[in-house]
C-alpha cells in the first residue's frame, strides 16, 4: 500500500485521493505487467477501473467511490498468486448518504395469527442514484410495535441491492409494525405494518415424534405440536414448552435423571427436545405449558403423554 488508506468521505461519493498500490520484488523493485484487482469487500460503492496493470515502477491506482450509507467501507487491492492489501474509508452522511435510496420491496400489510411469522418475508432493497442495486450495506430492522421479534435483525443487501427477515409477530391481536434503517440513506427508515389476528385455540399438544429406546446417556429428538380440534397446528411462535419424564410404576416425575434441556420455545407451533436419560427403566415423558393463550396460568391441561420407551 502506498497511499489511500483511512480517508473520510461522503458516502456515495469518490474519495479526494486515488488509491495506489505497488508490486515489488524481494529486492525492492518494482514488477511491471502484472494486474491488480480492486474489489469492493464493504459498504457498497465501487473502484474505477476494476482492474489495473501495473506501471514500469510496479505501481498500480485506482478511484473508490464509497456505497451509499455512511459508516464503514473496505475494498481490497488483489494481486493473483501475491497476496492483497485492504484499504479503509469513512463515509460521512453529507447531504444524504450521496443520493442512495431504501425501497420497500414487499412485505407490507400483512395480515397473520398473533405469535406467528408473517408469510411473506419483509424485504427492502439499496439502489444507487442511477437506480443500480448496491450490495453491502447493513440494514437494520426493529420491531416498533405490537410486540413480537425478528430473525438476524442486521443483514446486509446482497448482489441485487435486496435484504430479508423474517418477522414473528407479538402475541396480542391488533397492528404490529417494522422499521428498516440505514444511516444516511434517503427513505429510511422504510416502515411495515401487519395485523395480528386471534390464533387458533390451542386444543391439544401431539407428539409429532417419539423417543425411541435408548442406551443410558445416549439422546433422542422428540417433536411436539400444538393442534387445535381439528388436528390443524397453531402456529404460535415464542410459547415455552415443557417436558417432564414418568417412570413405570411410578407417579412422580424424575427430572432430576434428564439430560438436556427440557424447556423449548414453539416455532410455527411445533416444539423440539434434544433429550436423554442417565438411568435405566421404563420411561414416557409429559408435555405441558403454562403460557397457552385461553388457559390460566400453570394450567394442568391441556397435556399429553409419550409412548413407553425403554433405557438400559
């Protein structure tokens, strides 16, 4: 690296200095000819040209024009078979984040049961003043309203300027709302609404999945779904489940013998256990909940048991 590094700038806009790279041999010379690749590795923006061949005196440059969102931006200067140095730049926020816009691509005004994920996953998209997608810029997307949660709150745009979650809606019915941001960019925050409608009523939990014999120590998946009367799931995301381990002839759980955890929170209405047993016997396990929307709290029903299965 020569010159170039840790410039500030406006996002969106060429930096004032040209970044300048040089080959040299072990011997300090300078290696004409060969090519130096300039690749964009964050924050959006681009290098002009992409590819350089270096001059007589090994020394190669190109312009870096920051991505659209102020913060942090990296592009690293590759020679083939040599190796790369990484330069680094600040975008400023200026006069907007240098023209970038945030789209709302779709995703809005949805409408799902309450702890349920929306069908559609909110998306926006990062285009530049010209109306090109702008990959690398981090989105960020908060829940503002009605509860509920979202998955990798901070990706970033890929390839065609496009960022996705998914999105669990709270656990009362009426309006939920979602905000996307990113610093600078003309738009943001760009706002989802969604309606949280009255789930299902939750009439019985199944076991989707059994255990099956074990050694002692060895571990078995169990599955477990909330259906209601109909044996359709209600697909309640966040509500903590509970496993509990029944020995033949015996009224009492044995918990004490369990390895694993066995409180899990439901996704869609379904719950996974990862569980064993240290002691040998004839089991079946118990489901429970005490967070069942329509059921009072550490309610006794509803319940269901396992079939047997035997540990030795």
């Amino acid at each position: 690296m020569v010159r170039g590094d840790s410039q500030v700038g406006t996002a969106g806009s060429p930096l004032a200095d040209s970044l300048v790279v040089r080959l040299r041999d072990q011997a300090g010379n300078g290696i004409p000819g060969r090519t130096v690749s300039w690749l964009v590795s964050g924050g959006g923006g681009s290098a002009a040209p992409a590819a350089v061949t270096t001059a007589d005196d090994g020394v190669a440059s190109a312009q870096w024009t920051l991505g659209p969102a102020a913060g942090a931006n990296t592009l690293d200067a590759v020679a083939a078979g040599v190796g790369l140095v990484t330069f680094r730049a600040t975008g400023s926020g200026g006069d907007g984040g240098g023209g970038g816009i945030l789209e709302l691509i779709e995703g809005n005004n949805q409408s799902a049961p309450v702890g349920s994920r929306v069908p559609v996953r909110p998306a926006v998209r990062v285009i530049d003043p010209s109306g090109q997608p702008v990959g690398g810029v981090e989105i960020t997307f908060e829940v503002t309203g009605g509860g509920g949660s979202v998955e990798q709150p901070t990706p970033t745009t890929n390839a065609d300027g496009l960022a996705r979650i998914d999105w669990t809606l709270g656990p009362s019915p009426g309006p939920n709302t979602l905000e996307a941001r990113a610093p600078s960019l003309q738009g943001s925050p760009a706002v989802f609404a969604a309606e949280g409608t009255p789930a299902g009523s939750v009439d019985r939990f199944v076991f989707r999945s059994q255990p099956h014999d074990l050694r002692e120590g060895e571990r078995t998946v169990i599955e477990v779904a909330m259906v209601d009367a109909g044996g359709t799931v209600v697909p309640l995301t966040g509500i903590v489940v509970y496993l509990g381990v029944f020995r033949d002839g015996r009224d009492g759980p044995m918990n004490g013998h369990l390895l694993g955890d066995r409180f899990q929170a439901s996704k869609d209405g379904v719950v996974v256990f990862d569980l064993g047993l240290d002691k040998a016997g004839r089991y079946r396990f118990r489901v429970l909940s005490d967070e069942l929307p329509g059921y009072p709290p550490r309610s006794p029903k509803p319940y269901a048991f396992s079939e047997w299965f035997e540990v030795d």
